[in-house]
C-alpha cells in the first residue's frame, strides 16, 4: 500500500509531461523564485537557498518514512538545491547583473 505523499507525487508525475529528477529541479528553482520574491532575499544571498533546502529535506523525510533508501534522498537532495546554489554563487560573483 502507498501512502497518501506516494500517491500525490505520482499524481503530479502524471500530470505534468516531466520525469521525477526534472520535478525536483522545478521545485528547487520555484523555492528560489519564492525566496527572492515573496521573502524579498537577494539573489546573491545564500538565505534565498533556505526555502528550497528545507522544503527538499522535508519531501526526503517522507521519501525516507516510506521505504525509499538513502542514495535516492540524497539524490533527490542535490537535483532540487544544486542549480540554485550555482545561481545563489554566480549572484555573488558578479557574473550575473540581477
């Protein structure tokens, strides 16, 4: 039997035409956006990369309550955090004008 957080993500994996690494990497940049925007954090600001930390966390949390092993999370971890850490780094750097 599937819990109901198994059953919503395969929801969502059938309705959105994308696979589930690419649904992570989604989610990360929309937790970014969300920081910057809503949160008002500078991009440059590594407290903007707080909201996607946490949230991949807590989605792990439940992948891990549900049977799912460890190289997975972490897995699924750097997919949601990496692209806005290098985003968050570029900011810093100057290399992006935002």
């Amino acid at each position: 039997m599937k819990s109901d957080y198994q059953v919503w993500k395969l929801w969502w994996t059938s309705v959105l035409p994308l696979t589930k690494d690419a649904i992570h990497v989604y989610i990360g940049f929309l937790c970014l956006l969300g920081a910057v925007i809503v949160l008002r954090r500078k991009l440059s600001s590594f407290w903007a990369l707080v909201p996607g930390f946490l949230v991949s966390l807590l989605m792990e949390y439940f992948d891990l309550r549900d049977g799912f092993g460890w190289p997975a999370s972490v897995h699924d971890v750097v997919n949601t955090n990496l692209m806005p850490l290098v985003l968050v780094l570029l900011a810093r750097w100057g290399v992006l004008a935002i």
